[in-house]
C-alpha cells in the first residue's frame, strides 16, 4: 500500500509538470482585440467568484461545526426564515448579475468583430488615413487558403501582417462549416461555405503566432494549422515581395486541384491570383460555366427561370471522400444550374426560346 500511495503522488507531480509546458496565450495575447477580450475574461470570473467562493465556503464551514460529533453547536430545527439573510442571499446575487449584464451589453457592442476597430490600443486611435489590411481567408479540407486583394498574392498555411495596422478579415469556406481562430489575435469566427463572416483586429507585437481550425471538420482536423506572423512594415513589404518573386499562379484551375481533400499541407505560395477568385469561390462558382449563387438568388428574386432553367444544367464528375479517416472514395456526376449566357449565344438563345434548348457552354 504504501509504494501504491508514493506512485499516486509521483503521477500528481508528474501532471504538475506537464502543466508547466502550456503557454497561456489566452492570458497573454499579442492583439487589442484579445486583451480586452482577456480582460472580459478576467472581470466575468472574478464576478462569478464573488459568489462561488462564499458558497463553497460556507458549504465546508457548516458541514464542519454541525457535524453529528460537534454537540455544543446550537441545533434550531425549527428556524425556517430571516430577514437579514434573505436580502444578502437574493441581492448579492442579484447584484452580480446586473454587472454581468452590464458588462455584456457593452462588451458585445465593443467587440462585435464586424465593427472596423477605432483604436490600435488603450492609448491610440486608428488614424483616420489608415485603411485596413484586408484579408480574405478560405477554409479549405484540410488547410487555409488566404487571398491578400491588396497585394495580389495568395498564400496556403501561413499569413502575415503588419504591426499597428487594422486588419479586415472576410472569411468562408469551400465545402464543411470551420472555424477561423488566432488565440493571440482575437476570438473564433466561424467559417461556413456559401457565407461570408468577418473579423476585425490587430496585431501589437511582433512575433510567430499560431492559427488553428476550432471547429471538427473531419480526418485531418487535428492538422488544420497554420502561421500567422507579426511584421514590421518593412519586413511585411519584403514579405509579400518574396512571395511574389518565388510564388506561382492561383489560377481558378489551380483553385480546383488545391481544393481537393488533403492532409498536413505545406506552405505554399502564390504571386498572383485569378481575379474574382474570392467571389467566384463564396459563391460557389469556380467551375466554368457554372452559375454562381448570386445569380441564382437574383433569379429567383425575379420569379425563377421557368421552363428555361430546366435546359440551362451541365454536369461535371466530382470525386467523394471515402469513410472517416481514408482516402478512399468515389466518382460520381452532378448537375449544376449553367451559367448565365447572352442573348446571342447558344445557351441564351434557347432561354429566349426554351422550346428548341441548346447544349450549354463553357463560357
């Protein structure tokens, strides 16, 4: 028994230990938005604790003193009510969660990640000749695809930004909802294909910061990560240009093979993007001669195709992911509503007469 007893408290130490390896980031960020996010943190616990802890305390002291051992406790079985303890007992909580609402009303308004940020920190505003870093962020099976408008580049699994500078992130997703999350940064954004979020914040702090997936999205979840560095507006600049003069082309062809499912990809970059690729893929319309879903929503808006749009489809062979945790699946054929053509073209000649279709086209 007493070397089981020595092996329990080796195996506490050891877990103390190992406890010592965390880094806080949560604690510690490198963001404004994320310290005052810290900050919430801070003052909500702090609050709940006023009452916890009492309550706690309270529970082990009167366990204690009226134990059945303790006989010159005084023992009223009969007491059912006290003025004095019912004010504490319903304000005091009361109280709390006034403050917490308080302070959720105006946290939520604060922080509300698509509000543009009006200061870089507590003692600096955002100057008004300062636009945004703008940052279109894809999530991807399994990996991030991040498009710089901007600069013209693209980049898989690694960003950067420049320190003090607001940054404007629009993010979607091509196929399973995820999750965006820069711990150091600021807090979660959801990721969901065919929906555009948003996420404003900045960087303080120079530095390597870690960018993960929040959000299960299958096999290779757990590889979802990527860089996010903190640059220097100078060592930003020299940044992108590398990616320039060492990156390929993210043509809407290259969009489709980068899309397809894989794991643990590495970085790669681009030094120049297909233009409206962002659009082309929140609308979910890479493919050529594929309507976009906002041509569709229009249509609709306007009473549908009718008897047109049942002419206006073409098919393509799409591949499916095998069973959780393989590579393995199938191809199969699906049928997409056809891009929208002109008038004097095949496809647009046949909507205007949709008894005599036509085969569509790519565009």
């Amino acid at each position: 028994m007493p070397a089981l007893k020595n092996l329990r408290r080796l195996l506490v130490l050891s877990a103390a230990f190992m406890l010592a390896g965390c880094n806080a980031v949560l604690m510690s960020p490198s963001g404004d938005v994320a310290l005052q996010q810290r900050d919430l943190i801070i003052v909500s616990t702090v609050l709940m604790l006023l009452i916890i802890v009492p309550v706690i305390a309270l529970t082990l002291l009167f366990a204690w003193r009226y134990r059945q051992s303790n006989t010159e406790a005084t023992y009223s079985p009969d007491w059912d009510h006290s003025t004095h303890l019912e004010l504490i007992i319903w304000a005091a909580p009361l109280l709390i969660i006034i403050a917490l609402g308080a302070i959720t009303w105006i946290s939520t308004h604060t922080l509300d990640p698509y509000r543009p940020l009006d200061r870089i920190d507590a003692t600096r505003t955002v100057p008004k000749d300062v636009k945004p870093l703008v940052v279109e962020v894809v999530a991807l099976d399994w990996k991030w695809l991040f498009l710089y408008p901007e600069q013209g580049i693209a980049t898989v699994n690694e960003m950067a930004a420049p320190v003090d500078r607001p940054i404007h992130f629009k993010i979607t997703a091509s196929t399973v909802m995820n999750s965006f999350f820069v711990p150091a940064l600021a807090g979660q954004i959801y990721a969901m294909p065919g929906m555009e979020t948003q996420l404003h914040a900045v960087v303080n702090k120079a530095g390597e910061y870690k960018g993960i997936s929040a959000n299960y999205s299958g096999a290779g979840f757990s590889g979802m990560h990527f860089k996010f560095h903190g640059l220097s507006q100078g060592d930003f600049d020299k940044w992108v240009q590398n990616n320039k003069a060492n990156g390929s082309e993210l043509s809407r062809d290259a969009y489709l093979q980068l899309e397809k499912p894989s794991e643990r990809e590495p970085v790669r970059r681009y030094a120049a993007v297909a233009p409206g690729l962002y659009g082309a893929i929140l609308n979910r319309c890479v493919e050529a001669n594929r309507m976009c879903m906002n041509e569709i929503m229009a249509v609709d808006a306007q009473g549908g195709m009718g008897k047109p749009g049942t002419y206006n489809v073409v098919q393509r062979e799409v591949g499916t992911r095998g069973p959780l945790g393989t590579n393995g699946g199938k191809t199969t054929t699906r049928t997409y509503v056809g891009a929208i053509c002109k008038p004097g073209d095949e496809l647009g000649a046949a909507l205007n007469n949709p008894e005599e279709p036509a085969q569509p086209k790519a565009m």
